[in-house]
C-alpha cells in the first residue's frame, strides 16, 4: 500500500488529474477501475476521481509494488541529476561536460525569490526547455536549485515539478519566471494567458528606426524548420501578435531599443522586426551574418536581444510583488555596445 498525503502543491486540482502524474503509465481505463474496486481511497473512503482535493487529504493506493513501479515508470532524472550534481560539486573530478555545465550555470543568477516564484536573469547559450532528454536547461536547474536548498524533495517531485513560466530562445538572455509551487505556477501562467504581466526587451536592430512602431500581424510556426512566418492579414491558421518597438539610440545604420512583448509567440520579436526590414544584430535565422565592424566583435552567437523588465500587476495574493517592476541587468556586450555608440554620437 502507498499513501499519499496532500500539500499545497496537490491541492486544487482534480483527484485524477493528480493520480494521473503519480502513475503516469496508467490508461484512464486502469485508474477508473481502481477507484470503482476501492483499491485506491480517498480519506479510507471510496472516490470516483472527481473530487477537488484539500491540503491534508489522504489517498491510498492498494496495490502492489510490481503495479506501482510499472505504473510509475523509470524517469529519466538524469539531467536533474547532473544539475544537482554540479550545483553540489565537491571533488576534484572536472570533465569538459561538468566544466561546460559549471560555466553555464555560473551565469544564472536569481533576480527576485519568494516562497512561490523565482525570478532568473538567463545567460544566452542556456535552454529554458530541454528538447532532448539529456539536456540540461534552465528548467532542470530550476529543479536542482530547489532540492539542494532543500525547498522540495524527491518524493514531491512524484506528483509536482517546479516549472518556468515563460521561455526565452537559447541565445536570448534575460528575465525568465519560474513557479515554486502548484498555486504559484497556477497564477503566474494565468496572468500570461490574461497578459497582465509586462514584458519588455532591450536589443539591437540593423538599420536606423526612427519612430516608434506599434506593430500587428499574424504567425504561423513552421515546426519541421523551427522557424515562424509574418504576415499582415488574417489567415486561418495564423495567431494574431502585437509588438511594441521604441528606438532609444541610433548612430550609423544600428539602432539600441526597448520592446514591449503584447503577445508571446515563439520568435516573434525576432520575426517580426525582420518582416518590416529591421532584423535584430547577429540573428542568422531572420537576419543575416554580422558584416564589417560588427563581425570582429566580441559578441555572443545568436540574437542581441535581453529580457530585460517585467512588471507584475496589482495583487493582493502576493503583496511583495504586486505593482512591482524587476530588471535584470543587461550583458557586458549590451553595455560595450551602448558606450561604442555613444562614443560615435
């Protein structure tokens, strides 16, 4: 027999929709049927799945340890397991895949922390989501960082894990939101959804933009090319954007601005400025590789481009972050730049 017991992060959620994370190799037909014969229990009583579930509830699962494991699946841990290990490296062994790991986890650092949300400022070089299940991403270290401060254990990782809320592209750096806590996540995710969290980017784009620009148009994603298109008319199958663009610095064809995101698809900042001729400096995929002065300089591969403000809104759930704005620090190469323009006023 294996309890369960409720805690915040379970809590508010569907019975089976969390029996479905426990037993994730489960079909609904073997999980229905378990509740029918009461050989899974909820408070020692029968349940048909339905009921929203309490901090302190107890679910019992009647089954034997060769169901159990079955049921459960073999997770693969391993890119959580390597972050951990990282994060708490003691010894002398150092691979180029633990320094490369170290290195890139140096450059994480936590902008804001409450007991719901982190808030991280991302180096570019780093994955928000794995795509391959070894990969070590920003949400892993999410993960590790929260075991080896011993915020959350192995056992509640079984029916709850800690997520970022919004991704940046590898070689976009910047504010990412993380969720803590079920509740947290849960609120975090619906203020994206309603858009009632701001987010604003600072980058470089190739040309002279001169006004500001509030652009619209409609994306579709190409996912065998992992590439969007823009275009200015509805279309079935096209998600409608808005972006905000306001030059800040302009000297000699480069323009230093801020961009408000009024939707979140996938590249769309990138793909957008470049469908009105104004790519972002060093974007191969929407743009084209950095020419002249550009190419000697000491500037990361990729996009210049950092999410650079948030600004939550006003809440009385979370008072320490209701109205508040954070910033996170732009790179070294964002400040050189800047200066070098200056210089060239």
């Amino acid at each position: 027999m294996k309890e369960i017991i409720v805690g915040s992060n379970e809590a508010g959620q569907r019975m089976t929709k969390l029996l479905k994370k426990y037993l994730k190799e489960a079909s609904d037909g073997f999980l229905y049927k378990m509740l029918r014969k009461k050989n899974i229990t909820l408070n020692q009583k029968k349940a048909d799945g339905k009921e929203i579930l309490q901090v302190g509830d107890c679910i019992r699962l009647y089954l034997s340890d060769e169901t159990l494991d079955k049921f459960r699946g073999v997770q693969n841990t391993s890119s959580v397991t390597n972050i951990t290990k990282v994060m708490n490296k003691k010894g002398k062994e150092k691979t180029e895949e633990y320094l490369t790991a170290y290195r890139l986890l140096q450059g994480i650092s936590i902008i804001f922390e409450n007991d719901h949300l982190l808030l991280l400022n991302k180096p570019v070089g780093i994955l928000s989501q794995k795509s391959e299940p070894s990969d070590l991403s920003l949400n892993e270290w999410v993960i590790g960082y929260l075991l080896s401060s011993h915020q959350i254990t192995n056992e509640q990782l079984q029916t709850f894990r800690p997520s970022i809320c919004n991704r940046l592209d590898r070689n976009t750096s910047g504010l990412v939101i993380a969720g803590k806590t079920y509740p947290g996540l849960k609120q975090i995710n619906q203020w994206i959804q309603e858009r009632k969290i701001k987010k604003y980017y600072r980058c470089f784009i190739l040309g002279e933009l001169k006004e500001s620009l509030k652009l619209k148009g409609y994306l579709e994603k190409d996912l065998t090319e992992n590439k969007v298109k823009i275009i200015k008319e509805e279309k079935e199958g096209f998600a409608p954007i808005e972006t905000y663009v306001e030059p800040l610095r302009i000297i000699n064809q480069l323009t230093y601005a801020e961009v408000e995101l009024v939707t979140g698809k996938t590249h769309q900042i990138r793909a957008h400025l470049s469908s009105i001729g104004y790519p972002l400096l060093g974007d191969l995929k929407y743009g084209k590789p950095l020419e002249g002065k550009y190419h000697k300089r000491a500037l990361p591969k990729g996009q210049l481009l950092h999410s650079y403000r948030v600004v939550f809104p006003k809440t009385d759930k979370y008072p320490d972050i209701s109205g508040k704005e954070f910033l996170a620090p732009e790179p070294q190469y964002f400040i050189q730049l800047k200066s070098d323009m200056k210089k060239e006023e």
